[in-house]
C-alpha cells in the first residue's frame, strides 16, 4: 500500500515542480502505510490513506481546521493528533495551485526551524 503513496506523492511533487521552489534537497520516502515528503531531511508533508496532510503554521491549520476545509492528522482512529498538521482527506487533483502553495508554505517552515536551531 505505502508505494501507491509513493508513487501518488511524487507524482504530484514532480508534477508541481517543487523542487524548483526550494534551495535543498527534497524528497519523497515511503512509511508504514503511506509515503512522506522531506525537506532538508525533515518530513513536511504526507500522503496516505488518511489522505494528503501538510504541516504548516498553526494559526493556519486552525483556521483550516476550524473553516471545515481540513481536518486533524490521525493515521489510526484511535491515535494521537499530529499537531501542527492540516489534512485533506479526499485532496482534489484539480488543485494543482492549492496544493503546491502548502507544499512550498511547509518547506519553508521546516527550513525557517531548521535554521533558528543552527543559531
């Protein structure tokens, strides 16, 4: 089941071009069940069958959450909340311009961390 992710992230991350809109290496790694997206060697986004998940500000994810348009990531029903992180669970392939602006919003926010923790 996880290379079906896998195929279905890359994809979509080749597709969107992404590694054209950040500076260090990305890519895209299956897991258990699904597949992740790294920046710089820290995963920032997944897709699963919980389906397409990006951590991105929490203000934001709250506002998504709130707004009806993402729910919380759980990959079991009966696990924890993964804070931090918006889910779409049935992604819209259609939103090609939606969906690239929260692959790039998440690098950016797993490199601005990266670097306040480098100082």
């Amino acid at each position: 089941m996880a290379k079906t992710y896998l195929d279905k992230l890359s994809s979509l991350i080749n597709d969107l071009k992404i590694g054209d809109e950040i500076a260090v290496p990305v890519e895209a790694r299956h897991f258990f069940n699904g597949a992740g997206f790294y920046v710089n060697g820290a995963m920032c986004a997944s897709w699963s069958p919980a389906g397409l998940a990006f951590k991105l500000p929490e203000k934001e994810v709250v506002e998504l959450i709130a707004s009806g348009t993402a729910t919380s990531l759980k990959y079991f029903s009966n696990g924890h909340v993964k804070k931090g992180y918006a889910l779409f669970e049935n992604p819209d392939a259609t939103k090609t311009k939606v969906w690239k602006n929260y692959f790039v919003k998440a690098s950016r926010q797993i490199l601005c961390k990266q670097d306040k923790t480098k100082r």
